[in-house]
C-alpha cells in the first residue's frame, strides 16, 4: 500500500511541478527587467509549495504561530530537520525566504533550476570556499530584505530528536544583527524518514510551530557556539513541550 501511496504522490507532484515550470520561467524573464530580489518568483515557489502540501490526502499539516511573522522582517530562521518534505512544507509559513541548500540539489531539473531563479543559495559541504561564499550571499540576503532559512542540525534526524547545532547560522545573525526565527517541524520524519528512500509511509499529522523570534538585543552573547547551544536547548525544551500537550500529535 506505501509503494501504491508513494506512485501516486510522486507522479501527481511531478506531473504540477512540471505544469508550474513555464509559469516560473515566464516570471523569471519578466524579473530580468525590474525585480533583481526575483521576488514574484519567490512567492511562485511559496504558491506551488503550498498546493503540493494539501494536494495530497496523506496527511495533514497544522501551522501555528505564523502571526509571530513580521513580514516586513527578515530573518535568520532555523528549523529542525526530519524529513526532505520539511522545505515543501514549510512553504505553509508563507513566508519570503532563500533556502541555503547542497549544491546537488541545484541539479535537479526543474526544481533545481527554479531554484536559481529564487536566488537559493548554494552550499558545497566541506569545501571552505563554497562556506565562505554562503555566508557572503546570506548577508545579501538579509540586506535585501529576504529572510534566510538554514538547518543548523546539518542533515536530518534518524529519530526525531533535535541534534546538535552548528554555527554558521548563528554566526550570520551576529554579523547581520538580525533576528532568529526558531521553527519546529514535527512527524515529517515518520512519512519519510532519512533511510526510508522515496516510500512514504504512515498517514500523519505534521506540525510546524513558529517559536518566538530572538533579537541581537535577547542574544546575551557575540560567541556564535554559545548562541546555537541556547537556542538549540531552547528548541529542545519547546519540542518536548509541544509533543506532551494533550491530544498530541491530533
């Protein structure tokens, strides 16, 4: 039943993307002329999230906390990470934002080059230059007003739990004096899990929380290492929380 569930999602999100693309280009090109933020593609690549989100009848994702969104703000938000549906999902926020993303993903066709249209930003892991060049285009970002999204876990989680944090997050917000946005995604995991491949499995209730913002003001510290351990307990606690309230998962 999974494998049947699994063609179906797959082909039916394959056969919109593909439909979707033209529209994306057609906006790209008229972006050439007067929207270097390529922002009518961003909000392009939010609507056609969204519609992959509730298209299909295999689960159902509650999004709480959006008016805690300033969306004139740009932030440097951090999710935990579960699932690759974690970045389809997450356009429920309906929120401006640029994914930093491996550079593999970019290869991708149709998804990969419509992220180049939105300005994604690329990411080689473990090659200094590449790191260097995402911290610069992440500053741009910012500077542009375009909130950036970064998994400060580094991949996703093998059990739900939320695992330590690197810096480069951390270290933009404190050179970028920009407010953090901690998000927590719950229960992408269990549909499709790190070593599950491409078979989607339990039907599933998904939930993603948007914490209270933290401000360079809230930070309490200039040391990148200790910002993302407080944040990451911060995340932790909020997550446990959450799972304990009545009723849970729903």
């Amino acid at each position: 039943m999974n494998v049947i569930k699994s063609v179906w999602v797959w082909l039916s999100s394959i056969v919109f993307i593909t439909l979707a693309f033209p529209v994306a280009l057609l906006l790209w090109l008229i972006s050439l002329l007067f929207d270097d933020r390529r922002l009518m593609n961003n909000r392009w690549m939010v609507i056609q999230g969204i519609v992959l989100t509730k298209m299909s009848p295999f689960w159902k994702v509650i999004t709480e906390g959006r008016e805690k969104i300033d969306q004139d703000q740009a932030y440097v938000i951090v999710p935990n990470h579960q699932s690759l549906l974690d970045i389809v999902f997450f356009n429920m926020l309906r929120h401006r934002l640029r994914w930093v993303s491996k550079k593999e993903i970019f290869r991708v066709p149709l998804v990969g080059w419509e992220m180049r249209m939105v300005k994604y930003i690329e990411l080689v892991r473990g090659n200094k230059s590449s790191v260097i060049k995402m911290m610069e285009e992440c500053v741009k970002s910012l500077k542009e007003g375009i909130s950036i999204v970064i998994f400060p876990e580094g991949t996703r989680s093998l059990s739900g739990a939320i695992g330590k944090f690197k810096t480069g997050a951390f270290q933009i917000a404190i050179k970028t004096d920009k407010p953090l946005l901690p998000v927590l995604v719950d229960g992408t995991g269990e549909i499709m899990p790190k070593k599950g491949g491409i078979i989607f499995r339990n039907r599933r209730v998904v939930r993603i929380r948007v914490l209270d913002p933290i401000f360079p003001g809230q930070f309490g510290t200039g040391n990148p290492e200790e910002l993302a351990a407080r944040v990451q307990a911060l995340m932790v606690t909020a997550m446990e929380e959450m799972r304990s309230e009545p009723g849970y998962p729903g």
